[in-house]
C-alpha cells in the first residue's frame, strides 16, 4: 500500500480479479479491505417456479411456500447492556473521554447487530435466487416508509415516538437491502407488486375484506373459512403477480424492477 508498506489481512472469501481496493474503518474501530469487482449473477434454476414474498416487522420475510424467516435477534444480555451504555452515555460530559469510550463501546455492540442482519440477507438472497425462477416483492418505498414523523416546530407531527419505533423496526428487517440484493443477484427476475390489499385479500376464494385480518399472524377468511398465517396469505397474493383493488379484482399485472418515469402533475387553470 503506497505511504504504508506490506499490509497483512485476514481473506474472509477468495480474491476476485479486480483493478483497485478500498480501505475503510468503521464506526466500531475495525479495519476492512475491498476489491472492487462485480460477481457474476446467479443463474436462474430453470424450473419456473414463482415465489411471492411478504415482508412484515414481527416476521421478516414470509414466501409463499409457507417459509418465515428473520435475522438473528441480539440476545438478552447484548440487549441489556446496549441500554446501560446508552444510558451512561445520557450522562457522560460532552467533549470529554468517557464519553469517547462510551460511543466507541456503543458502535461495537450495534456494529455486531448489523452484521448479523447483512449476513441473513446474503444467505436469504443466494437462496432464493437459485431457488426461484421468478421472485415477486412488495412495491414499497422503504425510505419513506421510515421517515421520520416529528415534523417541525410551526407543525409537529403525532405519535412521533411510536413512529420512531416502527421505523427501528424496520430498519432491523433489512427490508430494503434484501430486495436490493435480490436485484443484483437475479437481474430482470425480481418483479415488484402492488401492496394494497394483499393483506386482507384471501389467497383462496379472492374475497377481500378487512375483517379477516384478525391479528398479526392469523387470516381468517369471512367469506369461504380458510385459515392460516397472516403473512403467507399476502405472499401467495403477492406470487400471483396482480395488483389487488378495493373489490378483489386483479387488474393489473406485475411491473419490472426497473421504475417508469413520474409524470409530474399539471398545474390547476383558474
């Protein structure tokens, strides 16, 4: 490395043929070295086989072949000790060193939270790319979706600290990260869907209707009695490659990953 030497490093995977590299430090102290190159995509099974994925907070991912999988939560004890260090750091002088070792310590226990989290989306992203021909998702706007709802001074917002937490909870699911790997894993395979109404529609007779959303992880149809989990129903509506309107019908098929322009809105003529 040029102004350093010989550099020793630990290979965490086989080196790609690549031009150039990257050294960065993240906010926990630890060092990392990248090599930029673009792997090749995973190819398709071959099977025809569609999956619809449902995300939720509860459960991070629910598919349509009845699977739920989620990262791997921090234990008790990580938990415990993130909000001890939180709340010395509500108590620690600013500027002052203790407060430096205080973040420091504080980074190294979110630091592990976040690798966990990437490396689930890593295995459930490989997965389902060998696994699936086409893979159908939820066509959500995940950063607004996690915005925050303060406001400002002349108009706060409402329910701000129950909003903070959705968003937190969010965030942990890695929702946008797992479809933005799914998308360069399987390029043009990856096909986002309309979420209204998936929820409430029932996978079996068509029938939507709010009431049979009967909590978090149960759907019970009002119409023909099926029962089953919540979050697999909307992915088996999801798999159908429809947009759902108010009445049930599916109207419009599945889009492409690849966003169409947003025509802006002409002006009102007084």
């Amino acid at each position: 490395m040029p102004k350093v030497g010989w550099v020793r490093f630990k290979r965490s995977r086989a080196l790609p043929e690549s031009r150039s590299y990257r050294v960065t430090r993240d906010r926990a102290g630890r060092w990392h070295l990248a090599f930029a190159a673009i792997p090749d995509p995973i190819p398709a099974p071959g099977t025809g086989e569609v999956v619809g994925l449902d995300r939720g907070v509860a459960v991070a991912v629910a598919l349509s072949t009845g699977e739920l999988s989620s990262p791997a939560r921090p234990r008790p004890r990580q938990a415990e000790r993130l909000v001890r260090l939180q709340r010395k750091l509500a108590r620690a002088r600013l500027g002052s060193n203790r407060r430096a070792k205080i973040r420091a310590a504080i980074a190294r226990v979110t630091a592990r939270e976040a690798d966990r989290r990437r490396d689930w989306v890593e295995k459930t992203s490989t997965d389902l790319a060998a696994r699936f021909e086409v893979i159908r998702v939820e066509d959500l706007n995940v950063r607004a979706m996690t915005r925050s709802a303060k406001g400002t001074r002349e108009a706060p917002g409402r329910n701000v600290r129950a909003k903070a937490g959705l968003n937190r909870a969010i965030l942990a699911q890695g929702w946008g990260r797992l479809v933005t790997r799914l998308e360069q894993k399987a390029p043009g395979r990856v096909e986002k869907v309309n979420a209204a109404y998936t929820s409430q529609r029932c996978s079996v007779c068509g029938i939507v209707d709010p009431n049979s959303r009967q909590s978090q992880a149960r759907f019970a149809c009002t119409s023909c009695g099926y029962t089953g989990n919540a979050d697999v129903n909307a992915a088996r509506n999801i798999a159908a490659g429809h947009a759902v309107t108010a009445r049930g019908d599916r109207d419009s098929p599945a889009r492409s990953v690849k966003r169409e322009p947003q025509h802006v809105r002409p002006p009102e003529v007084a």
